[in-house]
C-alpha cells in the first residue's frame, strides 16, 4: 500500500463488545487504499461482519474510530454512508416488490435523484434485465443475491463491501461475481470483502487480512504472503531408494525425505528451476523417477496454519 | 461492463435527505396500494354496515344528541376510531416488518437521519390514514346528514392524531419483538378506550358514576374535540380535548426522540 495516499478507509482502535458480553473486535487498527480489493478472511465468529457492519453504521462500536473518505463514520455519517455500499451476509430483500422498484429505492434512500439508465445498465450488467418486473421472490436464491448487489451499487458507491458475496452461488455466477469485482477496481471503486473461500482471495485481492478471534493476526499484500509463507515444492518418487543426494545433482539444492524414496525441490521464492534439465541429469545418472509431484501451499494452507498457531 | 466510475468527492454537504425520506414515503404508500382492497374498500363497506345495523335499525329508536340524529352523531367516532387503529397498524408494521426481515440494514445503512426516518414513516401511516378517514367522513354522507361546523378544527383535530397515533404506533414497532407484542397494545387497550371512549355515545348518556370513570380515558378527550369540530357539541371542554390532543402528540414525539438517542432495539 502506498503510505504516501490517504487511506479511504481508516480504522484506529476499534472495539465491539456486544450487549450479550460476546467481544466481537479486540483494538482494531486497519488502513485500507483507494482503489484496492481487500479480503478479510477468518473463522466463523472471527468478527468479520461486525467489523463491515460498524463501518457501514448498521452496528455502534463500543470504542474507536473509522474514517471513510476522511469523514469520520458517526459525526459525519451522511457525507460517509453516502460513498460506501454494502451487500450483506444474509440474503434479506423485500419480497413484494419489484427488482426496478427496489434499486430505484435504494438509490433515492441513499440521496441520490432518480436515475434510470444508470440503474438499467446495472441491471443489464448484472444479468437482471429480463427480471426486472418480476416481484423479488419470484426470483431464485442467485438472483436475488444479484439483486442485492444492484441495490448496493445503485448509489454508485466508491467503496464497497461484500459480506460473503459467494457464498452458496453455483460456478457462474461466481465468475460474474469476480469480473464484477474487477470491472470496479477498474473505475476505481474500493472493493472489502469476506469470504471461506480462501481460492477467492487467492484470486481477486490485493491484500489479505486474516482475523481470529476479534483479533486481526496479519496484514499483507496477497503476493508477499504467498511468497513468504506460500512454500512450493517439487517432488521426485524414486524407482529405487537412494543413500544420499548424488553430488552431480548439487546444483538443484535437493533433499532426500521418505527414507530415500523421495528427492524434494523447495522453490525459494520466485526463482524457478529448469526441471527438463534435471530430469535429463538424472537419467544419465540411471536414476529411475516412478513419479513427480509439484505442490504449492495454498492461501488456504497459509490461512490455516496461521489460525491454529494464534489460536 | 459499464458502470461510470465514481465521481471523485463532490464537495457538496447533504443536509436533508429528501429523496431518502421519499423513497420510504413512496414505498410505504405503495404497499398500501398494493392491497388497496383491504385499506379501502373494506373500511368503507364496513362503515355503511355500521350505519345500516346503527343508524338506520338503532338509532331510529334513540333520541337525537344534542340536535344531531344518532347516524351523525357517530361519525366522527367512527372516524377516530378509523385513525387510531389504521396509524397504529401501519406505523407499527412499517417499521417493524423490515425489522423482522432484516431488510432494515439498508435504512441504517443511508445516509439518513433518525428524524428523516421518522419523518417518512409517519408521514406515510398519517397519509393513509386520513385517507381513510376522509372515505368513512364519504361513505356516511351518503347515509346521513353530515355537517361540519369548524372545519378549520376538524382538520387540525385529524392530522394531529392521524400523526400522534402514527408516531404511537413507530414505537410499539420499535419495541415489539414478535407479532403479538405488535397486536397487544392496539387490541388490549387503544380499542377497548376507544369503545369506551364514547366513539358511539355521549358520555352524558352514562350513570354519573361511569361518568367520572370516563374522565380518566384519556380518548374521551380526543373524541370529544374531533366531535366538536363537526356539531359544536361537546362531553369535555374544547380546550381540555386540544390540551389532551397535543400533550398526547408531544409525548408520544418525546419518546420517539428518546428511543432513538439511544439507536434503541434497531442497532446493536
Ligand atoms: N447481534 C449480536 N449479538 C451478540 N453477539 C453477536 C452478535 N452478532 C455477532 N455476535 C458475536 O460476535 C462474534 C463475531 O461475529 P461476526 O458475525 O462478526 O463473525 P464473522 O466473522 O462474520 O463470522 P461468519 O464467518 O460466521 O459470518 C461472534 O462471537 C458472534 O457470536
Ligand atoms: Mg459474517
């Protein structure tokens, strides 16, 4: 992240303590860029949407403050709430109304005067043109989840926050879901969002924060994380056991595991190695290869170990 | 695709959200237009049943009220009674259905202020309410002579409890937390008041002793002024019947205020 922008949104010592006594935020301290794709990902119960929900004023933090745009999220909330949108966890949408009455609505209640080729062309770029007389629970599960991220950008937000947004949608509009994604990045919109899956981060964000616990354990642009703790290996099962790494092979920095049945590449960062030219080196040495293997530990691996180390 | 990039800060300050405030209003009345069979027509048929069994079987047999004829002497109690229950239902459920479906998050989500909300909601429980009321004040004309003598007060007495008990009723969906709870109060004790809030007598027709009872229900008065309006007659005082209406009005406006200072039940 360039120190040298002002954040758009900027957290500093947030805290949730709900009035059942759960802590859902520990001091929280978070910046995010103008223009970048965040993931916040963590367990169930981590603190996820209470962190979405302080921010976008559905829920009162108990100590801290958020800016967002540079106005503060309480005493400025109008200026704040104006540029954010939010498609929420849960799947809550009215049911008599139609998919065009209810975007339009959105859009007034967020301020806005009506706007309706704007709001056609979300509806078309979102799949939802033909269904947009069509009263919201005619409508299936993923459409209605279209319908709310149509609702969440009718106002045309800069920053916009995704609780979930696929969670329980089938491979299509999943895909839609990310070139949506990317096709706001490109305009400059400000994207946060939560997911499980850990693939989704992998392939949208630019930066990845994970928290536990109301805690957030980690901060980190997606690729230096995947180059500092994402470990990837190359994996060569022997025809037959060998005794040591034959010293013609030192040049790979290989490693005998599985009692000799195995010899192990771990990639050091970005470099990669010539494979062809290992592979031949070895047959002129006679050594049989029954098997190969490359493995990258996923964000998910990352995730996963970081969790259960900081739990 | 084609969504226009945002525009960069536009220094401009919102310090009303109408279009807000009339996205809710639109919204609200919509809903009653969707069931528009319901919100007015059954009302008005209703209203000619209780001139048919009241006016025409009843109150041929009783003695006129103070120069009025039993059929008129009822309709501003009618009315009210018509205002009470009709605010009440839609305030309450206006708020409290979004609660309940969770579809709330966006209004809290919007730039807009509790009082914008208020604002909306009330306003649009208060319009549909004097609505109806103006369709009962149509229907029983057709059925009897009705006449208005300070029609200046009538209205004043109409929009003042069409908004109180809309505000009332804002409050009841705020605190309720199931479907009985929102019924609760208008059955158990708006109604029974109003019923015995002399909607279909006079007060003075009662033994003294009920009559003394009746001062302590606060509806009395709201009655009896919306009453006087129509026919100069009155049970209580005009001045008692607007000190009642507005300090009703300010009460219910004080505790709207004060639920919301506190984001009471609608954030956690
Ligand atoms: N309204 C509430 N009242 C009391 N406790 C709550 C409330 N909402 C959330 N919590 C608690 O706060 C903690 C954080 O919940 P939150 O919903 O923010 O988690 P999350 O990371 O979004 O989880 P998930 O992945 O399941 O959506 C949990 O322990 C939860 O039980
Ligand atoms: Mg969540």
């Amino acid at each position: 992240m360039n120190p040298d922008i002002a954040p758009v949104i900027r957290i500093r010592g947030l805290t949730k303590r709900y009035a059942s006594g759960a802590v859902a935020l520990k001091p929280v301290d978070l910046d995010i860029a103008k223009g970048e794709i965040f993931a916040l990902l963590g367990p169930n119960g981590a603190g996820k949407s209470t962190l979405i929900n302080i921010i976008c004023g559905i829920v009162t933090p108990s100590s801290g403050s958020v800016t967002a745009d540079g106005h503060d999220i309480q005493r400025e909330y109008r200026a704040a709430r104006a540029k954010i949108g939010l498609v929420p966890q849960e799947l809550t949408t009215d049911s008599f109304e139609t998919v065009w009455a209810t975007v339009n609505f959105s859009r007034g209640l967020f301020g806005k005067p009506a706007n309706p080729d704007y709001v056609a062309r979300l509806l078309r770029d979102l799949s939802l043109s033909d269904k947009r007389n069509a009263r919201i629970m005619s409508l299936s599960g993923g459409m209605k989840r279209r319908v709310m991220i149509a609702k969440a950008l009718s106002h045309e937000p800069e920053i916009l926050f995704l609780d979930e947004p696929t969670a329980g949608v089938d491979v299509e509009l999943r895909r839609d879901m990310w070139n949506l994604v990317r096709s706001l990045r490109e305009r400059g919109v400000t994207v946060i969002l939560t997911t499980h899956y850990i693939e989704e981060a992998e392939e949208m964000a630019d930066r990845v924060g994970v928290i536990n616990k109301g805690e957030l354990i980690l901060v980190e642009e997606k690729r230096t994380l995947m180059k500092t703790l994402g470990k990837r290996q190359l994996v060569l099962h022997l025809a037959s056991p060998l005794s040591a790494v034959p010293p013609e092979l030192g040049p790979w920095r290989l490693e005998l595991s599985a009692g000799g049945h195995e010899l192990v590449h771990t990639v050091d960062g970005d470099r990669s190695i010539d494979v062809a030219a290992l592979l031949e080196r070895m047959s002129s040495l006679s050594i049989g290869i029954r098997d190969l293997q490359t493995h990258q530990s996923s964000l998910e691996e990352i995730f996963v170990s970081l969790v259960s180390r900081h739990a | 695709m084609s969504f226009p990039s945002p525009r960069a800060g536009s220094g401009k300050r919102l310090d009303f959200n109408h279009h807000g405030v009339w996205a809710i209003y639109r919204f609200e009345i919509a809903r009653a237009l969707r069931t528009l069979v319901q919100t007015l027509v059954t009302p008005a048929i209703t209203t000619s049943l209780y001139f048919v069994v009241f006016g025409a079987a009843i109150g041929s047999r009783l003695d006129s009220l103070g120069g009025v004829g039993y059929g008129a002497f009822i309709v501003p109690g009618l009315m009210m009674l018509a205002i009470f229950s009709e605010s009440m239902s839609n305030a309450s459920f206006g708020i409290f259905f979004p609660k309940f479906t969770g579809t709330i998050y966006e209004v809290l989500s919007a730039p807009i202020s509790y009082v914008e909300i208020v604002i909306a909601y009330v306003g649009a429980a208060a319009t549909k309410s004097i609505v109806l009321g103006l369709t009962i004040l149509a229907t029983a004309s057709l059925f009897v002579p009705v006449h208005i003598l300070h029609p200046g007060w009538m209205i004043a007495f109409l929009l003042v409890n069409a908004v109180t008990f809309s505000l009332f009723g804002f409050i009841l969906g705020l605190w309720a937390t199931g479907w009985e709870q929102l019924q609760l109060i208008p059955m158990l004790v708006v109604t029974p008041l109003t019923f015995l809030g002399g909607a279909f007598y006079s007060i003075s027709m009662l033994p003294p002793a009920w009559q003394t009872v009746s001062l302590f229900n606060p509806i009395v008065y709201l009655i009896s002024g919306f009453r006087w309006s129509f026919y100069g007659t009155a049970d209580v005082r005009v001045g008692l019947s607007l000190a009642f209406t507005l300090g009703f009005f300010a009460a219910c406006l004080g505790v709207v205020a004060l639920i919301f200072k506190t984001g009471y039940r609608l954030k956690n």
